[in-house]
C-alpha cells in the first residue's frame, strides 16, 4: 500500500507592520478549519490583524488554485504562524533630558493549507 503524500500550499507575508501579538489570536481561532470557513471567522472582526491574516490565507487559496487543486475549498488550514521580525527603533524625549526608545515591531504571516 502506497502513502500518497499530501500537497501542501503555503503564502507568506513578511514584514507585516503590526506585532506579533496582535496577530497571533486570529491565527488560533483559524487553525484546523477548512480555508473557507477560516475566511469566514475572519471576516467577522474588525482588527487590522484580521485582514493581514485573511489576505495571507487568500494568497494561499489563490496559490492552490494556481497549481491545478481540484478541490480548493476543501482545503484545511494546517499550520498559521506568526512570528516576530525586525522593529524600527525610535527615541523619543523624556523628561529631564532623557530619552526612551520606542520599538515599532513587524511580523512574519504563514500560512500552510493541506
């Protein structure tokens, strides 16, 4: 008995200008459903979170597409990661003379269908 070996497709979105840990809670809610229903829970909220995740799950549907998957819509949200990238630092003054640094984060979107 042969294994057949599942076709994965991923979509990544890197250096997506929003931290990791406002994006990570839509990527729980979204792992193990079908993709289609997925696109469903996100379209339900409002955050900026939920879109940079629903475009990244559309780009991987869209790239199932593109390589002849009969059947997208039955496509299973495998694996969301969302991981930290780089930050822009920034200085801003305080008081006495000081000064703080401000840290604007990014993060790395992927999506694997199956």
């Amino acid at each position: 008995m042969e294994d057949q070996v599942k076709q994965q497709y991923v979509a990544k979105h890197k250096f997506a200008v929003m931290s990791a840990q406002k994006v990570r809670p839509f990527a729980n809610l979204i792992r193990g459903k079908f993709a289609d229903e997925a696109m469903d829970i996100l379209a339900c909220f409002p955050n900026r979170g939920a879109r940079l995740l629903e475009a990244t799950v559309k780009s991987a549907i869209a790239n199932a597409e593109d390589q002849n998957n009969p059947e997208p819509n039955n496509l299973v949200v495998e694996d969301v990661r969302v991981d930290g990238g780089p930050m822009f630092k920034r200085f801003r003054p305080k008081s006495r003379g000081m000064s703080s640094m401000i840290k604007k984060r990014m993060c790395h979107i992927t999506v694997v269908l199956g």
